[in-house]
C-alpha cells in the first residue's frame, strides 16, 4: 500500500457526516479520511493541485490591482478627474464581499472545484469586458461583477489548498498561497507597464482578462475536487477512491469513508452552523478581526504614502514606504506560519497584534521627515507584524470550522474584512485630514488592539504540535 490509510472495523452505520447513513449488516472497513489526508505524505499530485489553487489566486491578485494601473490613462483620455473613478474602486470592493459570502456557500454546497473555477471565469469574462467599455459607469458596473468573482477565488483556493495538504504543512501551504495575492499585484504592474505605453488600456484589459479564461481552461481538466468534500458524497465515493490512488494512498474498492475528527464537529451544516456546536464566540472574534486588520492593511494600502508626502517626504520616498510595508508583511507572514505549525495559533498572533501596535506608536514619536530611515524601518516592522495576523487568520479559520461549513466559515470572515477594506477609503482620509500622521498612526495602532482582543476570545486556535 502506497500510503498510511487508517481503518477501523465496523458495523452496523457508518456515519458519514453529510449524505445519509448507510446500514449494513456484518462487519465492513472504513477509511478514516481525516487520518489519511492530515498524517500522510505530501505528494507532488498535492502539491501541483495547490500550485493550481495558488495560480488562481496570482490572477485574482492581478485583476485586483490592474484598474490602478488604468485609472491615470483614462484620466488622460477621458478627461475627467480621479474623484470620478472612486464608484469604480467603491463598486469592485462590494463586489468582492458579496463574493467572498456567496462563494463560500456556493463551495460548501456545490464543492470547491466549481467556486473556484466559476470564480475565475467570471472575474476574467469581467475583466476581459472592461476593453469594450464607453464610459465610467460601464467600467464600475463590470469591476463590482468581476470583484465577485475576485472576492470568491480567495477564500475557496484557500479552502482547497486546506483540504490537500497534511496537517503538519497546512499553515505554511495556506500563507504562500494567500501571498500570490501581492504576487499578483507585481505581475499586474509588470506587465501593465509594457502593455500600457505600446497598446493602451483596452488591450490592457483584454490581455488581464485573457489569461485567466486561459486558466479557468486548464483548471476544468487539472483540478480535481477536494477530498474531504468527496467523502461527505456517499455517491462519489467511487470517484474518491479512485483521487486517493492518484495521492499515493491505496484503497480498496468498494470502501465506506468517515472522518472521525470532524464527524461530531458536523453536527449542523450551512450559515447558520457558524453560530452552532459552540462556535458562535469564535465566529464574531474572527468576523471582528478580520474587519479590523483588513482596515488597518487596505488604510496602509490607501493612505500611507499620502501621509508620508504630508509630512515632507518625496513622492519616491512615500512609495518607498508602502515598498517596505509590503517587504515585511511577505516576510512576516511566512515566519508566522513557521512559527504557528510548531507552537499552535494563539500566542503567536496574539504576540504579532503587540508587535503591530507598538510598532506604529513608536513611529508616532518619529519625525518622519528627519529620521527617513527610523521612518522606513518602523513601517517595515509595521508590515511584518500586520500581514503576519492577517494571512495567519486564513489558517486559523481553516481549523475552527469542519469541512462541511469551512469554505463558509472562511468567506464570510473574508467578506467581514472587504467591509473593512471599504470603510478604510473613508476612514483614512478623515484621520489624516483631522490630525495628520498622528492621528492616522493611532488609528492603525487602535484597530490592532481591537484585533489583539477578538483573537484572544478565539477559543479554537490551532493547537501547538507535541
């Protein structure tokens, strides 16, 4: 036998956790699945299924970000201001909460495979459909459809990743693909740079929708369903035999499944299950802290290198800034993700919020235009521990929630932190206009203190491994 399987003998019903229970008389073999998928190998067919998860999320990070990039040309040939161009930016970032909600029940009910794949392809056909628009209000119309799309592919490849991976790598698999969202914002830039100056923005956007439709191509007949999904489905247990062979983990024909570690957490299935079987706490401190550090990320994202030219430095110094907040949110969050597989959630996060906070109200004491580098090096800690609790979140909401209600539990969180990302445009403008580089400081240093709370609340942190 090619992998570790757990079995047990067992007779009588076999509980499957999601389609009806099967009786049978005598004395049958059932596959533990949770065992097999969490304490086996990690196989290059895993690996490559979360490579295809991770490129879906490069061009949802891509597609994100391209309209940046367009708006100053449009500017240029439309001739009208960049205050006409924030319904676009309002209208992809409600887009992308819906999405985020309703992905993540569609992945839940229908399976992950097809949310991902429908998420790419509507993202790319809405995309792809901004090179044929004739004004601002087609533009916005079609970035809130294709944020559905973007706002679905996130959370269900995140889902997906978690359902292919062992346990023991699960939170490092999760980090990396979660950072091909910034990954992607670098090849949008790229790439636009080229296109852009020879092309224009239309074939800018054709290109950007392109390449997922290629994509979603490819992932139609290279991404299989998740495993975990296929167990609930006594019907496609045929097929799931037939994926666990290709993983390296042989099992007989004719096998029952049941997943004895998440079988009584599954006692409720849907939205409302996040508020049953003792998880209501934990869904409001997660909902909470997702809206609060996506604030605090989307506010650096937005604001900060207008806070930085506010108080006197260059435009060059400003993006500089924002460089080096990105830079350390990289490499915080995969140090984080170390640090959680071996030592469990809690402490680690809980210590990144301080980190977070005292780290901005440090740079309060700073005078930004005499102490450049104190400056830089602060906004790099900053970045470091912020993106460290964000991405390590997506990890964390793997673990709470069972898989009959995961890519649920992790959408609605994400769709919570979109709320976020929008009241960030508002809030960080007034601060800044009220108080300057003060007042924006705290506030950043604030939410973390919000978010250090919620997560203390958190009852079901991933565990330290002994």
């Amino acid at each position: 036998m090619a992998g570790s399987i757990a079995s047990a003998s067992l007779g009588g019903t076999v509980p499957t956790g999601r389609d009806d229970e099967i009786d049978r008389s005598g004395t049958s073999t059932a596959v533990d699945i949770g065992a097999v998928l969490d304490d086996g190998p990690f196989t290059t067919f895993q690996k490559v299924i979360v490579l295809l998860a991770a490129l879906a999320v490069i061009f949802d990070g891509c597609d994100t970000q391209m309209i940046g990039f367009a708006i100053p040309v449009l500017i240029k040939e439309w001739h009208i201001t960049r205050n006409a161009f924030a319904p676009i930016v309002a209208a992809g970032l409600v887009g992308m909460g819906i999405g985020s909600a309703c992905a993540g029940l569609f992945a839940d009910r229908f399976g992950r495979r097809r949310a991902v794949i429908g998420s790419v392809l509507v993202f790319g056909i809405a995309t792809g459909a901004i090179g044929f628009a004739p004004n601002v209000t087609v533009i916005a119309l079609l970035r809130f459809v294709a944020g559905l799309g973007i706002g679905g592919a996130v959370p269900t490849s995140a889902t997906l990743t978690a359902e292919y991976t062992p346990l023991r790598f699960r939170t490092i698999a999760i980090t990396i693909t979660i950072l091909c969202i910034p990954l992607g914002g670098m090849f949008a830039g790229l790439f636009s740079s080229v296109i852009l100056g020879a092309h224009g923005w239309r074939v800018l956007f054709f290109t950007g929708g392109a390449l997922p439709l290629i994509l979603a191509v490819v992932l139609l007949f290279a991404l299989p369903e998740s495993p975990r999904f296929l167990s609930r489905h006594r019907h496609r247990w045929g097929e799931l035999t037939k994926l666990l062979g290709r993983m390296a983990r042989d099992v007989p024909d004719g096998a029952t499944f049941v997943d004895i570690r998440e079988q009584g957490a599954e006692r409720h299935l849907g939205f409302t299950a996040l508020f049953k079987d003792g998880r209501a706490s934990d869904t409001v401190a997660i909902w909470c802290a997702f809206f609060m550090c996506l604030l605090a990320v989307y506010a650096a994202f937005s604001w900060l290198p207008t806070m930085l030219t506010n108080e006197g430095l260059s435009v060059q110094r400003a993006g500089y800034g924002l460089t080096l907040y990105n830079l350390g949110g990289a490499l915080g969050a995969l140090a984080c993700a170390v640090i959680i597989a071996r030592f469990g959630s809690r402490v680690p996060l809980i210590l990144c919020c301080v980190g977070a906070a005292v780290s901005v109200w440090l740079l309060i004491t700073v005078n930004v235009a005499q102490h450049i580098t104190m400056t830089m090096i602060g906004l790099f800690a900053h970045g470091l521990f912020v993106n460290a609790v964000q991405v390590a979140m997506v990890a964390l909401c793997a673990h709470v929630y069972p898989t009959g209600v995961r890519a649920t539990g992790t959408a609605s969180a994400f769709s919570f932190g979109r709320i976020g990302s929008i009241v960030s445009a508002f809030a960080g403008a007034a601060v800044i206009t009220a108080g300057g580089a003060p007042s924006y400081l705290v506030m950043l240093g604030g939410v973390m203190v919000i978010v250090l709370i919620a997560l203390s609340v958190v009852r079901r942190h991933i565990p330290r491994v002994n």
